[in-house]
C-alpha cells in the first residue's frame, strides 16, 4: 500500500482512504466507484509549482495535463492552485471553459484539431495552440484572419530522444505521429515560415518525449537540444523563442518495485542544463513550461470492485471477475500496465494464492491485473486496485454498454461526489 500515502487501516482492519473507511463509501456510492485524494491532488499541485518557482525564479508555469483527468471539479482544483492546464480536445477545452478556468492560461494541445476546435480556441482567446504541422498552421492562418485577431502559437517538436518506454507512449523519436522533427529539418522550416505569417506570433517550442519514465538522463538530453534550437533559430533567422515547454512523462510509482525520481529532483537537474545552454548561446532564459498530469492524479486515486465469480482452474489459473474491467480501466489490455491490488476488508491479511483479477466485458482479453498474490478471496469481497487515478476514468468506455463509475474526491475527511454514476438512461441519450 505505499504506492499511495494517504491509504491506512482502521480500527475495523478495515482499508481507509484520507482517513475514511473505504468499505463505507463503497456502501454509499456502489461500485466499481473511482476514489480519490483531493489533498493528495493539491500537495502534488504545489511540489510542481514550488519547484518550478525556486528553481526557475517564478519565470516558468505548470500546466496540468488533462488527459489525465478530467472533470469540472478537477479544473477548478488546478486553477485554485496557480496552474495552468493543456487540452488536446475541443472536450477538454469546454470543459475547462465550463470550470471558469482562465483561457490565458490554457494551451491546445493535438495533432489533428479540426477546423471547429482552432475556431472554439481562437474565439475564446485560448493562451497558446501548439502547432502540430503545415496543415494546421495554414488553417489556424485562415482563422486568425477571418476573426482578425493575432494568435500566439508553440511547436510541437520531435528531438530524436529515445526515452526507453512502452512503444505506445513513446512520442520524441522521429517515427511518431506528433510534431515535427529537428534532425531533417522540418522544425526549422515550418517556424521560419510562420514567423511570416502576419496572423500568427511564434512565441515558444514544445516537446514530449514519453509517459512513465524513470531516468532524468533523456529529460536532460531533451532540454541540451531544444535550448540549442532555440538558438539555432535567433542566430539563422532572428526568431526570439520567449517559451521552452519541456512536456512531462515523468514516471509514478504502480508497483512496489518502481523507483521514480522525486518532482523536484527532475526540475532542479533540468533547470541546471536549461541556464548552462542558454548562457552558452547567449540567448535570454525562455519562460519554461512543463505538463505532469499522471504524476499529479494518478498516485491519489484508487479503483474499488465487487468480486463476483471465483473461478478456480485446477493447475491452470484462478480467475477472479469483478464488476468492472477493461470499461473502466483498459491500461492493461492496451500496454500490458501492471497494478497493485488490496482486499478492502483485510488489507493486512497474508497472501494465499496468485489469482487474476478479471473485468465483466464479453472480451477474454478483459483482464486488470495478471498473477497477483492476494489473500483468500470470495464472492462479495470488495477489491481495491490501487494508483488509478490518472488514464482510467478518462479512458473509460461503455463497451458492452456499461455505465462507467462515479468519481469521488475526499478532502479534509470529507467526501463529495464530483463525478455521477452513469445510469442506463445515459447510455441510450443519444440514440434516436
């Protein structure tokens, strides 16, 4: 249980959560049921922030990823402490707008935004779009002219950086979908060519390299490179870049055995390499943007499930389904993520058997957690999957047309649901 702090036990043996008897809000709210520390979520908020203000002497800005997470509770939990937010959907950008979240500090993120979303941004006065390519920059042109307003954009650049994480989350190597790269050019050209464009004010570079990593090596790699683009671009073509966005991905801590560097650890070494290259290029230090989304939500969040049936397979495997799966969590099936589990009821209890945990989706491949040593488990037993709280409520489907679960934040001892259970009347809304 220590891949999450505010996890205890009470009285009752009973798992808590910020204090509060896990069991009972299982009770109260169902399951499966998305928990979360909101005290967690803000702690982490402000490591980020303080670190970004001492190391970078207040000349820099955190935004939260909300791909991670997002609800209109938790934008207006980022804003209340000093962040930013990135969007990388007109979904996320109206929720943000719906949050009251102030629009001069958001930035649009996506490698396909539609005609319909840059016209959303640019008519709320979104703070930056980070451009993707050519395609997106003409139009955006388009648009900022027909609306007569001149919009401030950052570059989506690949740096080459093998960041030594799952393929699927890889995003700095030249073969990847997002951005344009540095070493054929193509970063070089597209910014040349839009500091030309009387609608368009290139203000900054945005890179990310990866999610889950562990190593500060390719992050400090990542920042020697775009540092020295930024003064590959001021001494070719006269461009000032006034803003180096470093993206995030820094790694969490799933499994007892992951060893992730502290926030503020990465930050300091990463500011180190930022000021030695900028000095040495003579270019003025650029505002520094960085994006943790997973590492602010995912350690505060856990997944609580009902086992139904317990499927013992002589010499073969014990199959345990709960009343979730791949609906509410599809990490597992999509790139092999690992998880903790606890019993709810007994969290302390000695482990028995190495069973699997398995979801209710007509799919075989609908698994949560592959071979996990848990103590004897039956019918009715309430589970908890632990460090949950980033991808899953966002990447959560009604497949075979389940509803998908609530959300509940707890702060200060108390509970509060801010996000409702979907009930079958959601699911068929929009059908006609």
């Amino acid at each position: 249980m220590q891949t999450i702090k505010s996890l205890g036990i009470n009285e009752k043996n009973h798992l808590t959560m910020g204090g509060l008897d896990v069991a009972r809000l299982a009770k109260e709210y169902g399951t499966p049921l998305y928990l979360m520390d909101e005290d967690i979520i803000r702690e982490n908020c402000r490591i980020y922030k303080n670190a970004m203000d001492k190391y970078y002497g207040g000349n820099g800005l955190v935004l939260y990823a909300s791909k991670a997470f997002s609800c209109l509770h938790m934008c207006r939990v980022v804003h209340e402490e000093g962040l930013g937010i990135d969007v990388v959907s007109g979904g996320e950008l109206y929720t943000a707008l719906k949050a009251g979240f102030p629009m001069e500090k958001v930035y649009f993120h996506g490698n396909n935004k539609t005609r319909q979303e840059l016209e959303m941004a640019v008519e709320n006065n979104v703070g930056r779009i980070v451009i993707d390519n050519r395609t997106e920059l003409e139009l955006l042109s388009e648009i900022a002219r027909e609306h007569d307003k001149t919009i401030a954009v950052s570059f989506r650049i690949k740096p080459g950086i093998d960041a030594h994480t799952h393929e699927f989350i890889m995003t700095g190597q030249i073969d990847s979908k997002f951005g344009v790269a540095l070493e054929n050019g193509e970063a070089e050209e597209i910014i040349s060519f839009a500091a030309s464009l009387p609608n368009i004010n290139v203000v900054g570079v945005h890179c990310h390299i990866g999610s889950q990593i562990f190593d500060i090596e390719p992050f400090l790699l990542t920042a020697e490179k775009m540092v020295n683009f930024i003064g590959d671009l001021k001494d070719k073509h006269g461009i000032e870049i006034t803003e180096l966005n470093l993206g995030g991905g820094y790694g969490i801590k799933y499994l007892e055995q992951d060893n992730p560097v502290s926030y503020d650890e990465y930050i300091k070494n990463v500011s180190r390499v930022v000021k030695e290259v900028s000095d040495k290029r003579k270019i003025k230090l650029p505002k520094i943007i960085m994006e943790p989304g997973r590492s602010i939500v995912g350690p505060a969040g856990i997944t609580v499930y009902t086992v139904g049936n317990v499927k013992r397979i002589p010499d073969v495997r014990t199959y345990v389904s709960v009343d979730g799966g791949m609906c509410d969590n599809p990490r597992h099936i999509m790139y092999g993520a690992n998880y903790e589990a606890v019993l709810v009821e007994k969290p302390a209890a000695a482990a028995q058997e190495v069973v699997t945990i398995a979801g209710k989706c007509c799919e075989s491949g609908d698994i949560l957690i592959r071979d996990i040593a848990l103590p004897q488990i039956k019918t009715g037993d309430l589970l908890a999957v632990l460090v949950t709280g980033a991808y899953n409520y966002s990447m959560a489907s009604n497949y075979n047309r389940i509803p998908r679960p609530p959300v509940v934040m707890i702060k200060g001892g108390k509970a509060k649901l801010v996000v409702k259970r979907e009930s079958y009347d959601d699911i068929i809304l929009n059908d006609i």
